[in-house]
C-alpha cells in the first residue's frame, strides 16, 4: 500500500517537474544549472566533494534535453512503480532523480515537501520489493514491511507534526496563540486558492476552532503513533481531516497527498484489509463469486504454493539488527537536525551544524516546521514594462495574484516554483532572491519568450520592452459585497512610490 502510494506522489512530483524545470534550470532558464555547474568546476573542488554538495545526475550532461529527459524518465518510472515492478531498483532510481531534478532547480526547489519526498522515498527503497493498491483489492496478502521500517515511517510523521506544532510553540506565540492566525493564513499563503478565499469569508470563531484544531493535530495526535490502534486510527483520521483541508483552501502541490500516504503506516494489516473489502465491494463489470486465481495456462485454478523454507535464524537475527541500527542512525540524525533549529544560536547547535552537513545536500534526513509564524498583509511586487516610455503594462504572472477581477486559482497537485518563490521577495530575506531576479530582469528585457511559460500572454505581443520597473500592493481578498458590487476577488492599494525605471540594453542578446 505505501508502495503504490508513493509511486502516485511520485508520478505527480515528476510531472510537475516536467512543465517547468527546464524554464527555470535549462540554458535559457532563470538559474541555468550548466552554469552553477561550470562555476563549481572551476571552484577547484574535487569531484567526490562537488557531488556531494550538488548531488544531480545533470553532471552527466545538463542541456535542455537532459533536464527534459530527467522529469519524464521519473513520470515513467512512477508508473512501473505503481503497478508493483521493478522491485528495489525503480525506487532508488526515482530517488536519485528526484534528488537530481531539485538539486538542479536549486532556490526554486528548498522547500519542506521536496525533502519530505525524498526522505520518504529513500525509506520506500526498503520496503517489500513487490506489492500493489491492484493487490489489495483483489484481496492477495500484501507482503510485510519489517517494524524497523515502520517504525521510521511513523518516526517521520510524526516529526513531520509535532516539530511545525513544536515551532509554532517556539517561535510563534504571537501568530497563533492568540488564535487568529487563521484570519491572515488563506489571504497570505503564498500561492492562495479560491477555496481559501471562501473559507476567509467564514465568521471568526470557525478560524479559531480551526487553529484549536491544528494545534491538537500538531502538538497531541502525534503522540498516538507510537500507541495502540485505536489511538493510531484517531490520529490517521485527525491527519485525514487536517490534510483534506489544507489541500482545498491552499496550493502545495503534492504535499498533501505526501502526508497522508506517510500516516498510512500507522495502520495495520487489520485496518488495509478491511480498506480492501470496501474497494472490492464496489461495482465491477462481472459480479460473481469469487474464485481462486487461475493458472499461467487459463485452466483449473492454480494450488496453493508450497510454503518456502524459512530463512536460516541467524541471517534473520542479522538482518534486524541491521534494520534497527538503520533506524538508530535516522533517530539520531533527525534529532540533530531538530536541534539546530529549535536551539539555533546555541554553541550546541552550532557544533551540531558541521555534523548535519554530512547528509544535509542528500536531504536524507530533514527538519519541519511549517508556518512557524504567520504574515499578515499580503504585500506583492509588481513588475511593469514600457514599449513606448509612457504606457506602462503590468507583467501578471501565472497562479499568482494579478488582476483583482480573477478568482484565486487551485493548482491541485501541480506546484508552481516560480510565483511561488517570487511571493517572498517582499519579505527581506536579504540577498537569496538576487541571482533569479537578475536573471528575471534579463530574460523579460532581451529574451522575453525564454520566460513566456511563467507569465499569462506577455504584454507588447511578447517583444522587448525599454525599460521595466516594480512597485509595492497590499492585497487583501475581497468579501461577498465586493465581489456582488465590483467583480473584484481582491482589493488592491498601493504602497510607497514606484521604483526607479530599468533601461533594457541588449547588446549581443538573442
């Protein structure tokens, strides 16, 4: 079951893959990685230390084509890995391309769900080698996961929980503990939905019953994944509702879908057998009573396997204790990771950092805190082009907030890297966003259909502009008046002047 279901997160994450890393790491792209690459070729770094600090297979060949190659060569295989083939290898190939894929698309790709992936799926590599969703509902025994493994995917869940409740605890007093959080959240996420702004428009003790209720999901149900079922059934149901409501008020993409595959692992054979009497309960085309699997030849149904010898004892009582040393290994690491975020600053945590490099570009283990303080006004930057000096027309970006007029989208399982990361420049985060940005300035000065993707229909029929500039707007959604008097789903202000104009010069540009 975890199998089949993270072969689905997968297939979503590579195909968003697919529509734009190349826009955002191929040669025309807003971080081209054969650069990065040729500027850590000549940093004088040996090889082993430059793929360990940039693990991609791209090394390889980082043209547009190979980074083409890369997303759709993972779609693919999260099909094979879906349908319970390929054993061990296909989820240790889709790892590493994974890994590859968001190594090369570097800013764009440091965010918690892409490291939740390739934590659960280096996990996934151990799981049983065979087994499919097909499987369960046609009610065949799906092989068993070794408690090592299941334990470290409860482990991961429940890190994944209690660590951004544990932030919001330690950091964000302010933003949530008051209980209004929620009021700002749907408004201020960085890509918000329509389903966020509906949500936004419900009166104000639903969104203080909802932070009570993340809270309790955060801080106190994942405890119970250590416990008995019935206490493992409340916190797969509490992260069922928790999850389903995030996905319909905000967009992330596939982390959602990531999260809930993760707590199926606080089920048990009980719990999936029964799921799979449910699936087989629904209406097929030939009802009729079930009959034993035929044979290879179509004939009388096939008798029951002899049962295999069991393994010898002591290559069994090795192999757990490997699995558990393994485990061991994760427990310690992450709580390293836990302790250079929630103690930063300390001289502990800061001898700890040089320790957490080790597996840190490998994204093997990670730390979560999700939201661990809130914004609340929505503060975007928008930039404008001129064809004549005069006339200035805005630049509206795809999935972003644009025009007041136009419903917040609902991406689903797609993610959009760039308006996503753009949402944060307003935010003073110093000098990470200035590589992009200039790169950005470049593209829509002289190459403008390098960008054309990542922005609804370019404005001047898509040629240069002669200059451009960005000025500040406070967006805050709409109520149901607004949008019955004016069409508007977002009110829009001003704020402080506009920047001083970009000249484009092109010299030598395509």
């Amino acid at each position: 079951m975890l199998r089949a279901s993270l072969g689905a997160v997968y297939l979503a994450a590579f195909l968003s893959l697919a529509v734009q890393l190349a826009d955002l790491a191929g040669s025309r792209g807003l971080l081209p990685v054969a650069e990065h690459l040729d500027r850590l070729r000549g940093a004088g770094i040996g090889l082993f230390a430059r793929l360990h600090a940039f693990p991609t297979v791209l090394w390889i060949h980082a043209g547009d084509a190979a980074i083409r190659l890369l997303a759709y060569a993972g779609a693919a295989l999260s099909l094979v890995y879906i349908a319970g083939r390929g054993g061990r290898a296909v989820p240790a190939i889709l790892w590493v391309l994974y890994l590859s894929g968001i190594t090369a698309g570097r800013d764009f790709f440091y965010y918690q769900w892409d490291n939740l992936l390739l934590e659960a799926g280096l996990l996934a590599i151990v799981l049983p080698a065979r087994g499919s969703i097909l499987d369960l509902v046609r009610g065949r025994p799906l092989p068993e996961p070794s408690p090592a493994v299941i334990f470290l995917f409860r482990w991961l869940l429940f890190r994944l929980l209690f660590e951004s409740g544990l932030a919001k605890l330690v950091y964000g007093r302010e933003d949530w503990f008051d209980l209004n959080g929620m009021t700002f959240y749907y408004e201020t996420a960085p890509l918000p939905s329509w389903g966020g702004w509906l949500v936004q428009q419900w009166p104000g003790w639903f969104h203080r019953m909802s932070t009570w209720f993340m809270l309790l999901v955060e801080l106190v149900l994942p405890l119970f994944a250590f416990g008995p079922r019935p206490m493992r059934r409340v916190l797969f149901a509490g992260n069922l509702a928790f999850q389903i409501a995030i996905a319909t008020t905000s967009n992330y993409g596939f982390f959602n879908l990531l999260s809930l595959v993760i707590s199926l692992a606080v089920l048990d054979d009980l719990d999936l057998r029964w799921f799979g009497a449910q699936a087989r309960r629904l209406p097929s085309p030939r009802r009729g009573t079930p009959r034993p699997e035929a044979d290879a030849a179509g004939g009388e149904p096939a008798p029951p396997a002899a049962a295999s010898p069991a393994p010898a004892a002591g290559r069994a009582l090795v192999m757990r204790r490997a699995a558990w040393a393994f485990a061991g290994l994760v427990v310690f690491a992450s709580l390293v990771e836990a302790a250079t975020y929630f103690w930063r600053g300390s001289p502990a945590a800061r001898s700890l950092q040089a320790l957490s490099r080790i597996w840190d570009p490998l994204r093997c283990v990670n730390r979560y805190h999700l939201f661990p303080g809130i914004v609340r006004r929505r503060i975007v930057r928008e930039i404008e082009g001129t064809a004549d000096g005069r006339t200035w027309t805005i630049y509206r970006m795809r999935y972003a907030p644009g025009d007041p007029r136009d419903a917040p989208p609902t991406t689903w399982l797609h993610n959009p890297r760039f308006p996503f990361t753009y949402s944060f420049v307003t935010l003073r985060r110093g000098g990470r966003d200035a590589e992009y940005l200039s790169n950005l300035v470049r593209r829509l000065c002289c190459d403008p259909a390098a960008v054309a993707d990542l922005f609804e229909p370019l404005p001047f029929d898509g040629g240069r502009p002669l200059g451009l500039r960005v000025r500040d707007y406070h967006y805050r959604f709409g109520t149901w008046d607004d949008l019955a008097r004016s069409g508007q789903y977002w009110l829009v202000e001003p704020q402080g002047p506009y920047s001083r104009a970009i000249a484009c010069r092109c010299d030598g540009a395509r």
